[in-house]
C-alpha cells in the first residue's frame, strides 16, 4: 500500500487544499508540526500529521453523543464549514465569538454543559478554551502555526483560515465521524462534497463591502 492509499484523501486534494500552508509565525507548541519553511518564509505543516489528526479527531469525537458536542467557529470561512460539520454530526454549534460564562455560568439563558469542544481557530477562540479548560473539558482545535496550544488535548495543525482548506478539513471530519459512528461504512456513502462546507465567494465580497 503507497503512502498516498494510507491517506485520507489522495495527497493533491490535500495540496491544491493548501491545508498545510501556514504563517510565517511559530508559536513554541506548533515547532513539532512543522515539516520545512518555503522560501518565501511560509512554515509548511507536515501531511501525514495532519493525516493522522483527523483520524483520531474523528474517532474522538464519534465515541461522544452528539448532543454533548460543541463546535465553534468565528472567522467567516470557518463558521460555513463548522456549521455544516456539526449539522451533519448533530453536535451544537456556536457561530462567533464565545460569551464570557456560556459554559461556566448556569444563570446565562445561552448556558451549555457538552462534554468535548471542538474548536475552529484557537486564537480567535481563546475564551471558549479559557472556560473549558477550567472545567476540565477535552479541547480539540485546528491550530496554526502562530496559535498557542494551551489547554488544547488534541491539535490538528492546519490552515486554519484558508476558505478551501477549512472546507476540506471539515469534509473529512465529517466522513470520519459518520463512518467512526457507523452510520456509514465507506467514503462513496457519504452523500456531501467539499464545496457543501466551503463559503461561497459572494460571501467574501459582502465581508470586503461591510469592512469598508
């Protein structure tokens, strides 16, 4: 079997994703992750961890009930692709940024008690993370190469802001978790492409228009 059949997706998928195409930034956490730096100064995460990671993320998150799952996102690309993966897995899902006591404070009427968290952008999410990690909650992120990993449990470095990458990683979250879950037994079963998670660009060009 070639190093490309043990993949979850053919190795060009993954490339023409840009999934691997970080920042010129490092945080000390994400160094393990990093397979080379190209020329221009971009740091590349390694294919095969990322593999791996979604892998596992997968089959994290299948042994849980889906109603104990949070998903959240909050950059534009990443709320259409998180949306949709945690439609398709039934988790709840959180669009923007996490309100200081949404998991900590039974008195707030938006108050949630999951039991794992999926974060879409450990930065931009950092007090989703702050609340969970006080109470103990397993944290999985999709983290680049400038994000801390604190608190996290399981890191999936990735392009975490790319429209075509986050649509792709959240594709085959989804595949993995149903087929973990058993709901179906080969890829050709699950009835989604990327473009269903990836944002539109007519969206883009509203976010340009409301920043002007």
């Amino acid at each position: 079997m070639t190093d490309e059949e043990q993949l979850l997706a053919a190795q060009n998928d993954y490339l023409e994703a840009g999934i691997h195409i970080a920042t010129k930034t490092r945080s000390p956490g994400m160094k393990k992750f990093i397979y080379k730096v190209r020329e221009d100064g971009l740091y590349l995460l390694d294919l095969k961890t990322i593999d791996t990671r979604i892998r596992v993320a997968a089959a994290m998150i299948a042994r849980y009930d889906p109603k104990d799952v949070v998903v959240t996102a909050s950059r534009i690309y990443a709320i259409v692709a998180a949306q949709k993966f945690a439609e398709i897995i039934e988790a709840k899902f959180i669009k923007g940024r996490v309100t200081p006591g949404t998991f900590t404070n039974p008195n707030r009427e938006n108050f949630m008690e999951p039991k794992l968290i999926m974060i879409s952008d450990s930065r931009n999410e950092k007090q989703a993370i702050k609340e969970v990690s006080s109470i103990n909650m397993p944290i999985i992120a999709l983290s680049d190469t400038d994000n801390s990993t604190k608190f996290i449990d399981l890191i999936i470095p990735s392009n975490n802001r790319g429209r075509r990458s986050l649509a792709f990683i959240y594709y085959l979250l989804s595949r993995e978790v149903l087929k973990a879950r058993g709901k179906i037994s080969t890829n050709e079963e699950f009835g989604y492409g990327v473009g269903d998670f990836e944002a539109k660009m007519e969206m883009k060009q509203q976010t340009k228009r409301q920043q002007q």
